[in-house]
C-alpha cells in the first residue's frame, strides 16, 4: 500500500478508469512497480507477465466492469503464452500454453489485465504455498508464517496491496483457506455458478470450483455478478442484485466441532465467541447444530482427493504434458498416491457417499438459512510446519486437523464464504469465520416462495457484517 491507486478495491479503480480519472496502463504500471517491490519478501509470482500487461493495457478499453483492473492467474489454470506449472518440479519443462482457460478469458472479457501467475504448492495438493527447494511464498501480515493455499500466491498480493482481485480455485478450501490467513474474503460458489473448469468433466465428483479472493464483499459480489451475466448453470437461480445487506434476521447455526478431534486455539475461538456475539447484536438467531461431518466424511474425502493425486502421479504426462516427471513430484503428492493404492477398493462407496452428501448437507442445516463455522482450527502455522518436503505420514495429519471445516462444501456442492472477522495481535494475524448456506444461496433473489426463505444470504449477510464490523487491513490508512 505505497500509492493512492493501491487503496482502491476493485470496483473502485474501474470507476476511476471509466470517469477517466486514470488510465488503465497508469494502473498497470503502478501495480507492476508495487509487485516488483514485495517479489523477494512474499515469492508469491511464478511466471511475470509484466511486458504483455503494459501493451494490454495501452490498448485496453475503458468501459468494461472491472476496466484496467490488475490481476494474478493462478498456477493451475492455462494463460496463453506463459507456461502452467502447477507449482510442481515435474512439470518444470512446460511449454507455454497455446490457449486461455475459459474461466481465465472470461475475467479477462471483464475488462482487467493479467500481471502474470500467482504461486500454487503443488497441483493444489496441500494448503501451504512452500515448495521444495526450501523457498516458500510468504503471509504478508507476518512474513514467518504460511499465507495458506493453495491459492497462497493470490491471497498474499492481494493482501499486500499489489492488486484489488485474483484468480482463485477451490479443491478443498483452497480459496477461502488463504482468504482466511491473509485476511480477505473468499467465496467458494454453488456448483454450476461459474464457468465449468476443463478438467472437472473428468471428476466423478467435482469438488474444484474457482473464483477470487478480494479485500471487500462488494467486490467479491461484483465479481460473480458479472460473471453470472455471462455464463450460469440452469440449475441454479441468476445472481441479481448484490449490493444490499440482509433485510430480516437470520437463523444462524454453530458448529466447531471437528472430526478428527482438533480443537480451535484460543485466538480462534475467541474470533468466533465475538462473532457469535457480533451476530446477536444485529438480531439474528444463533444456535448449536449438528454437521453432517463425521470421521467418515474425513476418511473418503482423503480416498478420494488421494485418487486425484494418484491419477497425477500415473498418468501426468496425458494429463499435463509429455514433459511430466513423476520422479519430481514432492514426498507428499507421493505418499497421497501411495496411500490410494493401498486403499483404493473402497473408492466406489466413497463417491456415491460424497454424491449423497448435498442431500445430507440440505437435511442436516433444514429450516437453518446460514451455518457458521471457523474457517480453520487454528491460526496459520510457521511455514516449514506442513512442508512439502516432510514425509506424507507427518504432514498428511496436521493438514486434517488444521483445515477442519472447508472441505464438506466442496463435496455437498453449496456455498461457502470465509470473511475476515478477527485479528490476533500477538502475532498480527487475521482470523476467518466461513458462513455456509443452502444450494443456491449465493444467489440474490429476494422472496422465494415455494419454501419460505429468502435468498441470497450469504452475500447480503457477508455485506451487513463488513459494515458492523470493518475487515482488518495492512493499509496503513485504514490497518487499526
């Protein structure tokens, strides 16, 4: 945050580019001196693209949605003349990509400009941006400790400052874990919200959504609003207005209970109590419920997200490049995939309960319009605690217990969104609270007849609480 133009959020700095306030390679050139600038603290760039974005952006128009807005396209997803890692050493020898993701173009089409690709682990595999050469992509709020991940390169420039919005992909809580640690709000959508990702027709259950990571509601909403104008499932309601807050009280549910038994650190549990609190305050109805989220939702998630590493491991070089290296790939992508060799016979019953758990998820929360819970069991850790280097057996169990709660909406399909609604001071880090609804929910419309409840609530309850409680910043003019 060193320039007035890095204070403003997204819909802001596409305002002062259509009122011609500045221009959109002023904006550019800005962003890229404030990237160059954190490059060696966060490590958070894997492939610069600053040359293309000074052209884009000279012949850039001025009226799009998010015209001149800059951007980071995550690691994992094609940008056409820069090469797609995945973060990982076996894919080290990748040519640049031909073509342009569908999701990719699309923000593009909104109007902003790619600076280039934000860091990933690897394949998105674990939830902490470090890598095996020792190197790690840092948290800018405490430079020690993991900004998350997999989105981790995303999350921590645009907590620093560098742009207002990037391209995120959640597989298991990789957008709203570093939404999470870094401060921001990060959305996880209704299956079918946005634009399908390539590989996902692949999946026997899709799990992987994207969207972004923002330093504001109001750009997380204009986000999907735009992009739900442009393409949306039939099978979900439109998006429609996004700028209101909730108008009538909510019935709010509680779950920290975890599965495998971890427990909420104190500044965790603290952040949720004032939540909890915070939520009473402005007159909703909060009460305790019971998840559908048992020791057996753990162990087929593992199955299952350990056959995608699997299918990695055995057949990249057909479903990357013929570059791949298994040989390079890290002890944790290779302890996953030893672990589905061994257990893969149960791999049948697992997707069929995953399949089931939307229905499970819509009888569990009922009457309920929102189920809060912590976005993470405890803060972020030091980095070098879930290493990529350590043995699978070692780091495979501190990640179970420190994500605890984002995966469940990755299989049930629904809407998920953690927002920054804390800070611990003793080691000045944010803490996340994640807010669930019903299938749809993200959506806007008000009024829904045929069973009683509103819509929309996530997004209108993520605005309300923004208001009351304003979300901590490293801004200086803003940071309390």
């Amino acid at each position: 945050f060193t320039d007035d133009l890095s204070r403003l959020d997204t819909v802001a700095t596409a305002e002062a580019v259509r009122a011609k306030e500045v221009t959109p390679e002023e904006v550019v050139a800005a962003a890229i001196e404030r990237s160059k600038a954190v490059t060696s603290e966060l490590n958070a760039v894997a492939a610069e693209d600053y040359d293309r974005a000074i052209a884009a952006a000279k012949r850039a128009p001025t009226t799009g949605p998010f015209a001149g807005v800059p951007t980071f396209i995550k690691d994992g997803t094609d940008v056409a003349g820069l090469p797609t890692r995945n973060g990982s050493e076996a894919l080290a020898n990748i040519a640049p990509a031909k073509a342009t993701a569908p999701i990719a173009q699309q923000l593009f089409d909104l109007g902003t400009i790619n600076l280039g690709k934000s860091r990933l682990p690897e394949f998105g595999f674990i939830p902490s941006t470090e890598f095996p050469d020792g190197t790690a992509t840092h948290n800018p709020w405490n430079l020690d400790h993991t900004p998350g991940g997999s989105s981790g390169g995303a999350a921590a420039m645009v907590a620093a400052g560098v742009v207002p919005l990037a391209h995120a992909q959640d597989g298991g809580g990789s957008t709203r874990i570093p939404a999470a640690c870094n401060g921001l709000v990060g959305l996880k959508p209704t299956k079918g919200r946005l634009l399908p990702d390539p590989h996902a027709r692949l999946l026997p259950v899709k799990i992987v959504f994207d969207g972004v990571v923002t330093r504001t509601v109001r750009d997380t909403a204009a986000y999907y609003r735009e992009a739900d104008l442009r393409y949306r499932s039939k099978k979900i309601k439109p998006l429609g207005d996004t700028s209101r807050p909730n108008a009538r009280p909510l019935r709010i549910g509680t779950f920290t209970a975890t599965p495998t038994g971890a427990v909420l650190d104190l500044a965790t549990q603290r952040v949720f109590d004032e939540t909890v609190t915070l939520l009473e305050e402005l007159g909703h109805h909060v009460e305790p419920v019971q998840l559908p989220i048992d020791q057996q939702f753990v162990v087929d998630f593992i199955r299952y997200w350990s056959m995608l590493v699997y299918a990695v491991d055995h057949a990249g070089k057909l479903l990357y490049d013929k570059t791949f290296d298994a040989t390079r790939l890290t002890p944790v992508t290779q302890g996953l995939a030893a672990e589905f060799a061994s257990d893969w016979k149960g791999i049948v019953g697992t997707i069929r309960r995953l399949r089931s758990s939307t229905a499970a998820w819509e009888v569990a929360v009922g009457s309920l319009d929102v189920v809060l819970t912590p976005t993470m069991t405890q803060l972020p850790p030091v980095l070098g605690h879930l290493s990529s280097t350590l043995p699978y057996d070692i780091v495979f169990p501190r990640v179970i217990d420190w994500i605890g709660f984002p995966p469940l909406a990755n299989a049930n399909g629904a809407p998920s969104i953690s927002l920054p609604l804390g800070h611990d001071t003793e080691t000045n880090l944010p803490v996340g609270m994640m807010f669930s609804g019903h299938f749809g929910d993200d959506a806007q419309v008000v009024g829904n007849e045929d069973d009683g409840r509103d819509d929309g609530l996530l997004l209108r309850l993520a605005l309300e609480l923004e208001a009351a409680r304003p979300f901590p910043s490293l801004d200086p003019t803003r940071a309390s």
